[in-house]
C-alpha cells in the first residue's frame, strides 16, 4: 500500500512546459465559467516547474497537499488561464509534521505568504469545516476543480480551470481514517493535487492520491480537513512567544 499510493501520488503532480497543446483538465467535468471559483490557487515551483493546486483560506494562507512541497514554490491568485498568470507570490510552505512521503496519511500542507492577498471579486477565500465531521454527516455531492491532465493517461495539461461533480462513498475501506473517497471515470487526474473537494459551499478536503480499480473506475482519496482543524488553526494562529522576565521583576517579586 505505502509504495502504490507513493507511485500513485506522484501522478498527481505534473510538470508545467510552455509548448504544449490546449486541453482541459480534469478528467470528465467541464470548464468553469472565468473566475467562479475565487479560491482557486496556481501552485508552481520556479526550478522544478511541478504544478499543484491550492485554495485560499485567509488571506495569507493557501491550504494544499503536503506531498506537493517543493523548496521554489510561488502561488498566483485569481488565475483562470494559466498562459496569463500575474506576479506570483513567494511562501514558507508548512506541511504537516507527521507527513512521510512514502506512506498514505497527513497528506496537508498550509503556505504562508510573503504578502498577503488583496482579495476582490477573483480573489476570495472559502470555508473551512467548523467542526471534525462524522463522514456520514458530510454532504455526499461534491465538486473537485484543477488545471491537471483532460485524461488519466494523458500528458497534456490544461490550461483553463476544470471542474466535475463527484459522489463521496460510503466505504470503510477507502484508505486511512483522515480521507475521505469518491470513485468513477470522472475526476482528478495529474496537476490536480493539493485542490479542494467542495462540498455545499465549504472545502471538505483535499486531492490527495488515486488508484486504478479492477473495473477500469479511478478511486481518489482526499485528505479530509475536519480531522485537522486544531493544527490548522494552531498554525496559522501561533501563539505569541512568551517574554522573557528580567532580572528587576525577578527581584520585584522576591521583596
């Protein structure tokens, strides 16, 4: 299991070459109407030229998958086609600590960043769970958006944001405890890591990996956010470092 899912997590990142042709991303779904989706995040490294998605949660956060770390990545914001990106905006990526690359779980990363966003009309963040949720009480349709590949197989990524609908399972057996699981012919595919599954209007979880079934079905495990809600909020609220007692209140006290 630790080597299929690091094999098939892999595949969820793609490396971004000017030069290739015009197709869309995820696989099954459609293109989505120019900045719809205002949370939507560009993640590039500037060496590596990987790619990963990303979503706003406040406006010096972006929520994606722990395994798209790179040590040059920059977010842009407010991105509908990505042959038109603005200035990106360098982060200090914060994965999760107990993350390992080669074994399924933790697969959450927060990026700070450098300078905070100006939100506006293609700008906003999106909503985070309130509460750790019970799997059966989380909303079954879903919706999952990228810039990654138009089909599993295929080397062409998209240009233009995508986006499908897909139906949580109700299987136990979907992976770790921290995912949650769809299955089909549609949805994400390669570059589509690290983006959101929404679920009524609030970001559920995260792309993180997907295997081939027998039955030629594709089944995506995403990391589910209400299991991390006390880390997300301890990092990106950090408590103030504690002030140091000088030598005069010291001796204050002991008169």
């Amino acid at each position: 299991m630790s080597i299929l899912w690091h094999i098939t997590s892999l595949l969820l990142l793609r490396s971004c070459t000017p030069g290739f042709s015009t197709h869309d991303g995820i696989v099954g779904g459609k293109v989505s109407i120019p900045h719809s989706r205002p949370y939507m995040v560009y993640i590039r490294d500037s060496k590596s030229k990987a790619v990963c998605g990303g979503f706003l949660v406040r406006d010096d956060f972006v929520l994606t998958a722990a395994h798209c770390k790179h040590s040059h990545l920059k977010v842009y914001l407010g991105v509908s086609d990505s042959n038109y990106l603005p200035d990106g905006v360098a982060v200090d990526p914060i994965p999760h600590p107990e993350f390992k690359s080669n074994t399924p779980g933790h697969d959450i990363m927060l990026l700070k960043l450098e300078t905070p966003a100006t939100l506006n009309k293609n700008v906003k963040t999106i909503a985070l769970p309130k509460k750790a949720s019970l799997k059966h009480a989380i909303l079954k349709d879903c919706m999952v958006m990228g810039w990654g590949l138009q089909d599993y197989h295929d080397s062409h990524p998209s240009i233009v944001l995508k986006e499908a609908n897909v139906t949580l399972l109700d299987s136990k057996n979907c992976g770790t405890n921290d995912t949650l699981c769809s299955a089909g012919t549609t949805g994400p595919a390669g570059g589509d890591s690290g983006g959101p599954l929404v679920c009524g209007d609030v970001a559920q979880g995260i792309v993180s990996y997907y295997t081939a079934e027998s039955n030629g079905d594709h089944r995506t495990r995403y990391t589910d956010i209400s299991q991390y809600l006390p880390w997300i909020h301890c990092s990106m609220n950090p408590p103030p470092p504690k002030q140091h007692e000088t030598w005069k209140g010291n001796l204050d006290k002991l008169i």
